[in-house]
C-alpha cells in the first residue's frame, strides 16, 4: 500500500518539497505524508500546512475535496 506523500500528484509533490529545502515545518509535513496511508489520519494543523506549502487555496475546493483528499492525490490502481 502507497503513503499519502507517493500518491501525490507530481506538481503537489514538486511543490512539497520545494519547500521542504526551505522550511523545517514543511520537511516534518513531508515526512507525516510520508507515514501515513489515509489521508483521513492528518490533523487539521497537517492539512493546513498542507495548503500552505503546496500554494493550495483552501476556497478553491469542496469541503469533500478537503475531508478526503482525492483532488490532490493520484487515484489508486487495484
């Protein structure tokens, strides 16, 4: 089964760790998607920083969109 941080789509994840280099928080936010399966384990505080450092806008997306995460990441293969 894939982590959160491999199912991402490819200009999230370039975005994530753009600022990775940059910031220790969006490093620790790497590594939180990088141990988690569902993205329905993240805290508020993880998808708020989320946004933040991937340039995401959280008016930009449903409420679904944000619960359960499937805009920002690649869907599964069965």
């Amino acid at each position: 089964m894939k982590t959160i941080y491999q199912r991402l789509k490819p200009e999230i994840k370039i975005k994530l760790n753009k600022s990775a280099r940059k910031y220790n928080t969006a490093k620790r936010l790497k590594y939180t998607l990088m141990s988690y399966i569902s993205w329905q384990s993240l805290s508020i505080d993880n998808i708020t920083e989320f946004f933040i450092y991937t340039d995401q806008y959280a008016f930009e997306y449903s409420g679904t969109d944000i619960i359960f995460g499937s805009t920002f990441l690649t869907p599964d293969k069965k």
